[in-house]
C-alpha cells in the first residue's frame, strides 16, 4: 500500500511540476497578452535583434539589483521594482521543492546548483533569442536564491515524504 501511494505522491507532484514549468514558459517565453511581441509573431531582423541583445545584456552582478533598490528606497517606481525584486526571488522557490522530490540526485546541493543555474542560463538565453526579455545576470542570482529557498526551506519535508527505495 505504501509503495502505490509513494508512486501516486510522485505522480502528482511530477504533474505539478510539468504545469509549474508550463507556466513559467508562458509568463517569460511564449507570446501571450502579458508579454510584448516576440520571434515567434514575426518581424524580427538581424539589426534589431542584435541591438536589442546589446542594449540588454547584463553581465555586471548586482547592478539590476542595486539599481532596483536604490529606487525602491528614492520612492520611484516602487510597485514595479518590487515586483522585479520578488519576482525573481519567489519565481523559482518551487524548483527548490520540485527537483529534490522527483529526483533524488537533486536533494545534494552541489547539484542543485549546477542543475539550476544550467537551467537559469538557458532560461536567460531563450529570452535573448525569442525577445521576450534580456540576459541579465541579475535574473540569474535572484532565481537562483530563490530555488535556494526552496530547497533549504523543504528540504526536511522531502528527506522524511519520500520512501529511499522507490526513489528515482
């Protein structure tokens, strides 16, 4: 009975997962009406494009961050800057509690890390591509604390909800 019920939890948070990643790909990738126009609807040149990558590009750690905060703090724009702030940080708290639970390698932090930055940096690149948003290293760091979260504010309910010998 435990074995079938094991097998039905990891069912259902594999489902959860699919429609969690479902999701993000329609919020920062595909077209949709909360996003401006992409690739994918046509248009796009070389010269925009690349002017585009220039202009958006963000390799500087921290600059995105600290520029947000900073305006935060003069009172400009503070709902929206927030929202680039907390959006990025709880957007992926639910890889940190998806990935360890479908997949026992992912529960050491080490490969988390490799897994989710590889993840992010592709994340970041399909944007550049589908100009649905830049490359910002900001993104990344912020994701990447926020799948964090997940993992380290989980990570006990996952160790003690999954049976080791049905595991993966």
């Amino acid at each position: 009975m435990r074995n079938k019920k094991t097998a039905l939890s990891k069912r259902i948070v594999l489902d959860l997962f699919v429609l969690y990643v479902l999701i993000m790909l329609f919020l920062l990738v595909f077209p949709n009406n909360y996003r401006g126009q992409n690739v994918f609807v046509g248009g796009l040149t070389w010269e925009r494009w690349s002017a585009r990558v220039v202009r958006d590009f963000n390799l500087v750690p921290f600059r995105g961050i600290l520029e947000q905060i900073g305006l935060i703090i003069a009172g400009q724009d503070i709902a929206r800057n927030l929202i680039y702030l907390l959006g990025n940080l709880v957007g992926l708290v639910p890889l940190g509690f998806f990935l360890p639970m479908l997949f026992s390698r992912q529960r050491r932090l080490k490969v988390f890390l490799i897994t989710v930055v590889l993840a992010l940096i592709g994340l970041e690149l399909l944007q550049v591509m589908t100009m649905r948003g830049s490359f910002d290293i900001d993104d990344i760091i912020l994701n990447t604390v926020g799948a964090c979260l997940g993992f380290w504010i989980l990570r006990k309910p996952v160790r003690s909800s999954v049976d080791p010998e049905t595991d993966e």
